[in-house]
C-alpha cells in the first residue's frame, strides 16, 4: 500500500571519475575522462537514484544546500522540492552548475516517489510510448580511420540501430577537408541504410557550415547539430534555413528561458535537451512543452538511462543520444541497464528506474 506520506530523509552525493577507453575529442574540446556525481535521496525505507555528468564540485551543492532544501518536504510532492531547490540557488545562481546539481537531485526525487508507490517511473509519469528510439553516438575526432569504422558498424549493423552520429569541426573548423573524408567514412561503414548524423560543437561560422554541408551532400546527412555555437541563434537560424539537414541544438540548457529563446528565434528544427542538465525530470516536462508549443520535437542529448522514462512520457519525443561514454559508465555502474538492439529502449516493469548501483564497482573510481 502506498504511503500516505513519506518525508525525505537524507539526500547523499558522491562524485566517480572514469578514464576513457581512448582519446577522445570534438570539434572544441578534448578529455580523458569523465566525471559522474551520483544523488541518493531517502524516503519511507526506500532510496531514489538520480545523477549527471558535471565536475566533482556538484557534491557539494547537493550535499550543503539542496540536501537540506529538500528534506523534510513529502518525496510524493516532487514539484514541491523543485520549488524548494529553485529558492536555494536563487542567489548562488540557478543556471550552470547549480542546474546539474538539481537535475541529479530532481530525478533521485522522482525515481524515489516511482519506487514508493511501487511503480515503473515511465507509468508514474504517464508512457505514450513503451519503446525510446536511440541513436549511437560517439564518432569522436581523435579516432583513427578503423576506430570509426569499427564503432559505427557496431551500432548499425552489430545492434541494428538505423541512426548514428559522428564529431565534426575538426580542429575549431580548420580541417575541413578532415570533415568531409570522415563523413565520408562514416557513410561507407554504416551504408546507404542508416541515417547519418554529424555534430560540429559549435566550431563553425554560419556559412562555413552550409559549405560543410553543400560539399557533404551526396552522404545524405540528415541531423546537423550545433553547427554553430549555440549561442548564436541568429547562426543557427541561418544554417537552418539552408541546409536540408535538420538543425539540432539546446544540450547545454540550464534554464526554461534558455529554451523559450531557441523556439522563439526559429533556431532548430528539434530540440535537443539534457535531464542531466536543465533541471532533472520536472523541468524536462516543462521544456518539452514549451517545444511542442512551438511545434518542435525534442531530442535527449545524452545520459541514456536518466532520460528513458521521461522519454517515453513526452508526446513530442523524437530520439535520444545513446552516447558511447555515458553507455560505457551506466553499464558498468549500474544493474538494469537496457539493449539498444533493433534502434530502441524496452521499458521495464520493475519500480522506479528500473536501476541498482553497483556500489563495489563505482567505489573503484570515486574521487569525492
């Protein structure tokens, strides 16, 4: 039987850091590892989990002002404790850093109501769909000729995923000619079948990138993300209205206005959002709206297993970035992750997320 009532008891955050399996670059930036900072949040016996992927200084926002934010408050009345953290960080901030650390409490907080009222969270927040489309990402720049091949025949004909993604902009945009010869090798490896998706980071001039995309023409690209920086809208919409490919962008998102403006300005052809970033499950719903007010689609940039159950619960949803190194720690990390063989996610039927952490193995790589 449900409870009635179930105060948060304790909120807890821990920080892991996991080398990569090679170099790994964009467009704009390189890394060799990935940081992970994980919240769990404690109610009537039972624990929610909820994460993002941001610097090891999370820990300390969740654990000195959204813990206590939240606690005391029901885990039945989540839009409560958004409410309440929005108020804490108000003067700190509530964009950047801050809306990480809410989104990976935020989520802790839904998959902790889903769980006591013994619930998958997809039905908790109401499925229109049982199965999330995904898409393989990774396709990094630092990848060797075989490298690339290799990963995206793995996804397209390996797992069957029918869409995949690669890095572009190599060097800030001054390898061009790199770009066009690894987009041509990322459609020789995956065939005339599978759609083709290329991602910039922001390293192109608006009329740079609609000769990327004039000169890439005959690769049939149809996804085109962040061609620009994401910040320039006015870019955005002018790469938009000129290439065949949709433009996507909105990953970095930690605020509805952020998001408001990108819809506003006409800049994208799908909106791309990240649970693990604007602001955890609540603020996802309330993005997603504001993007089917605009009559746009939304795409969940990265964080795969944080995202599905709200995927599935959002009308407007398109796809999710079934991205290689958030695969590679949510496996690793996790019991209950999910196949993306055949291009999509089967929701569970188990409480909650569906997940279990594996405390021994993260605790090799905790680092706060």
């Amino acid at each position: 039987m449900a409870p009635a009532e179930a105060p948060v008891t304790a909120v807890q955050a821990a920080a892991y850091t996991v080398p990569t399996d090679s170099p790994e670059a964009d467009g704009t930036f390189s890394w060799d590892s990935t940081t992970l900072v994980l919240v769990q949040a404690a109610a009537g016996g039972k624990k929610g989990l909820g994460w993002t992927y941001a610097p090891a200084a999370a820990v300390g926002l969740v654990e000195e002002l959204l813990g206590p934010a939240v606690q005391g408050v029901d885990a039945l009345d989540v839009p409560a404790a958004a409410a309440a953290m929005a108020r804490t960080v108000r003067n700190p901030g509530s964009t950047g850093l801050a809306s990480y650390a809410v989104s990976a409490v935020d989520c802790a907080l839904w998959d902790l109501k889903a769980r006591l009222l013994d619930l998958p969270l997809h039905k908790l927040l109401g499925a229109v769909r049982d199965k999330v489309a995904v898409y393989g990402s990774g396709g990094f720049t630092t990848y060797t000729a075989t490298q690339l091949r290799d990963q995206l025949e793995g996804w397209a004909h390996g797992q069957h995923i029918p869409r995949v993604k690669i890095k572009i902009g190599q060097d800030n945009g001054a390898n061009v000619p790199r770009d066009l010869e690894r987009i041509r090798q990322a459609r020789a490896a995956v065939g005339p079948g599978v759609e083709l998706f290329v991602d910039a980071n922001g390293a192109y001039t608006a009329k740079q990138a609609v000769r990327v995309m004039r000169e890439a023409a005959a690769e049939n690209v149809t996804w085109f993300e962040e061609p620009v920086s994401s910040d320039h809208l006015a870019g955005l919409r002018e790469v938009r209205d000129a290439v065949d490919a949709d433009v996507a962008a909105g990953e970095y998102g930690t605020g509805l206005p952020y998001f408001q403006r990108m819809c506003a300005a006409g800049a994208v052809d799908c909106l791309q959002a990240d649970v693990s970033r604007c602001g955890g499950i609540s603020e996802w719903l309330r993005i997603a709206a504001v993007a089917a007010a605009h009559g746009l689609e939304v795409s969940g940039h990265c964080a795969p297993h944080l995202s599905t159950a709200v995927a599935a619960a959002t009308p407007n949803f398109r796809h999710l970035e079934w991205f290689h190194d958030h695969v590679r720690i949510e496996n690793l990390f996790l019991d209950g992750t999910l196949d993306p063989e055949g291009g999509s996610l089967q929701l569970g039927g188990g409480p909650g997320n569906g997940l279990a952490l594996r405390a021994a193995e993260a605790d090799k790589y905790r680092v706060l």
